[in-house]
C-alpha cells in the first residue's frame, strides 16, 4: 500500500506536547489514548501487539514498512493485541509468507485496534528520545488537535498506574501446549522426562508472555499460572520446585501487594527467577526502589553485561531499579544495561534467587541469554535432589 493511497481515511496523531502529526488510518476506526513509546526491532511486530508488557500504550515501530509478513496464530504472545494503538511510516496489505493467515491491517481491525501511517516515525522518534515517552491520542474521527489534547488532559501518567490487574489470568491455570520443535533455539536443548522428571514451576502472572511457558515447557517443566492475588499458601500448595516471576505492563511499584507475596515466597528457600517486571518487583521485594526512564527501553539490541562478557538482549520496559537502594549485604548486581548503565541482573548471596531485566526468551530475538533457563533448570533439580539450591 502506498502511504499516499486515496483509499485511506485521514488520521490525527496528537502528543500530550501539542505535537500534531497528520497520516492515514489503517486497522480499526476510532480514537485511543496511551502513553507514546517507540520499538527499534527489525522484526516481531506481531510479537511486540500482543505482549502484555504494552498494555495501555501506543507502539511507534521505528523499521520502516510493517505488515510485510502478515500475522498468524502461532506468534501471538497473548490471546490478543494488548496495545491500544500502532504507529507506523508505512503499511503492507498484501503480505506474503507461508505462514500468514491474515493483513496486519485486517488483524488490528478485527480487534479493533487503531492505527496511524505515512508519518514521519524517525522524527516521532527523536521527539520522544528527546523529550521522553508521553502520552498522545490516535483518531481517524476527531480531527481537530484540540479536541484530542483536551482528551489527553483527562489521562493519568503511566508512572503510579497499576495495569497488571487488567492483564493477569482471573483464575489459575495448567499450560498445556504441546512442545513444538519449531520452538527450540537451538539443538539439543529440550531434555528428556529422564533427566528433569516433571519439575514444577509456578509462575506469576504480571503479564505473562506465552514464549516464557513455552520455553520453560521445552525443558520438561510442568508450568501453573497463578493471578497476582494468589496467597503465599496457594502457590506453595502445588509443591512448586520453583517460582518464576513474570513480565508485565505499567509501574512496579503500583502494583502494592506483589512486593509482599514474593517476600514471603522467598523464605521458602525455593528457587526463584524473575523477568522484566518480575525483576523490579524481586528488587522491591528486596527494599530497593524503581524509577521511570525517559523513554524506556523497547527493542532487540540492548548490551548487557558486567564484566568481559556481554549480551545482546531483547528488552521491553519503562521502568528500572535505582541501583543506589540494591541492599547490597544481600543482593549483587549481575549485568547492567551497557547503553545507559541502569541494572540489568540480580541475584541474591544466599538464596538460589535471580532476575534479569531483559528478555531471555526472546522470539524474534537475539538467543545470548537463553543460558538463564537451564541456570533456573539446574538451581531447581539441586534444590530437589539436596534441599538447597
């Protein structure tokens, strides 16, 4: 599709700055509101709708033309798309790959999902890195800025916004998809029932992303999700051999009650592994404090490291850990983000307790991190096999 189609309907970006921004609509029709963040991956735009992680945001893809290999069933990381809006220069109606079942375009507006194109993304973009992430409004019904900004005035920042409780599961819940090779990074990594016999593992849902069960799966692990207002005693009631902490959208540290749950969880002594948002509510849980970035980091680049070793790592967050307020009698940093120096890694002296502030499961994504999940594999079976980890 051209980003000059006459078939298209006008469509009004809007910043909370009084930025105007003029395009065309594709997907859903309408007007939404969200907090304006950009992503600087090449591929996985079906990945990065459906993550959890972006609930209550708009998604600017900064990769020029999306849409090019349509979307299918099988890269969703959640049931739907969780972002309210998408951003992008230019759109692809026509997709082709064997794997597509459906346009971008006709995805989103059947989830009724708006989205804007054929404006400026690389202007949009040093715009946020300069002025930082803010909220905007994306309509293909209202076009007068002034409307929108008086919409926009009514919305409450992300800091201090507690979206979990909309993205976690109502109820408990077994992951039960079979394990497909077509999952595996790399050869020889999915163990036989022989070497890891039906650990347990369960994991709280800030957010959670499918690819974490399916990879947690692919080593034999049987995977409980439970919602964030499960009780200590409930979790412990499956005879977990671990505990994963998950991703999820928002500021940590509004989401009170999970900073307390995993506190009391870590005095089981269980093995404990943590991601993204489960990263920074472990830090919470340890008495350190979180703060917002400017514009995040949102993509599949990010270097990560702390010695003479460094990942190159998937990252999808607003929000860090103040490494002034680590307690560090007890908890070490083991990576920091290499572009901007915020923490990257945890992990407690004494118990067998971790957390990254990326995404080793990443798909697409670099696979340099992926040791971590046999990290937690190992730290559960010597758990069982000696009661330590």
């Amino acid at each position: 599709m051209s980003i000059f189609s006459t078939n298209s309907q006008p469509a009004l970006l809007v910043l909370a700055d009084g930025s105007v921004f003029r395009g065309w609509s594709f997907g859903a029709t309408g007007t939404v509101v969200g907090e304006i963040v950009f992503n600087t991956g090449m591929t996985g735009y079906q990945e990065v709708l459906t993550d959890p992680s972006y609930r209550g945001q708009i998604v600017t893809f900064t990769y020029p033309e999306l849409g090019n290999t349509g979307v299918n069933e099988a890269d969703e990381e959640s049931a739907a798309p969780q972002v309210n809006g998408a951003i992008a220069k230019n759109i692809c109606e026509r997709p082709s790959n064997w794997r597509s079942t459906s346009s971008l375009p006709d995805y989103l507006q059947q989830h009724n999902i708006p989205g804007i194109y054929g404006i400026d993304t690389r202007q949009l973009t040093r715009k946020l890195r300069t002025v930082g992430a803010m909220n905007g409004a994306i309509s293909s019904t209202i076009l007068d800025p002034d409307q929108l900004l008086q919409q926009l005035e009514q919305l409450p920042n992300m800091e201090g916004l507690n979206l979990v409780k909309d993205v976690s599961t109502p109820t408990p819940y077994e992951w039960t998809e079979p394990t497909d090779a077509n999952w595996e990074f790399a050869p020889g990594t999915q163990p036989s029932p022989a070497t890891t016999p039906h650990l347990t593992v369960v994991a709280i849902d800030f957010g959670i992303k499918r690819n974490i069960l399916r990879r947690l799966a692919s080593y034999g692990c049987r995977v409980v999700v439970v919602p964030i207002d499960s009780s200590p005693e409930d979790i412990l009631s499956y005879k977990p051999d671990g505990i994963f902490l998950s991703n999820g959208p928002g500021d940590p540290a509004a989401v009170e009650s999970a900073p307390a749950l995993v506190k009391a969880l870590l005095e089981s002594g269980l093995p404990t592994f943590g991601i993204c948002m489960g990263h920074q509510i472990l830090g919470l849980s340890f008495g350190a404090q979180t703060f917002k970035l400017k514009f995040g980091h949102r993509g599949l680049n990010q270097p990560c490291g702390l010695t003479e070793q460094v990942e190159i790592t998937s990252q999808n967050h607003g929000f860090a850990i103040d490494v002034d307020t680590i307690p560090t009698a007890d908890v070490e940093v083991t990576h920091f983000n290499l572009n901007d120096h915020t923490v990257a890694g945890l992990q407690h002296k004494k118990l067998p307790v971790f957390s990254v502030q990326y995404h080793p499961e990443a798909s697409p994504g670099p696979h340099d991190a992926d040791y971590l999940f046999e990290k937690f594999i190992t730290l559960m079976r010597d758990h069982r096999n000696t009661g330590v980890g």
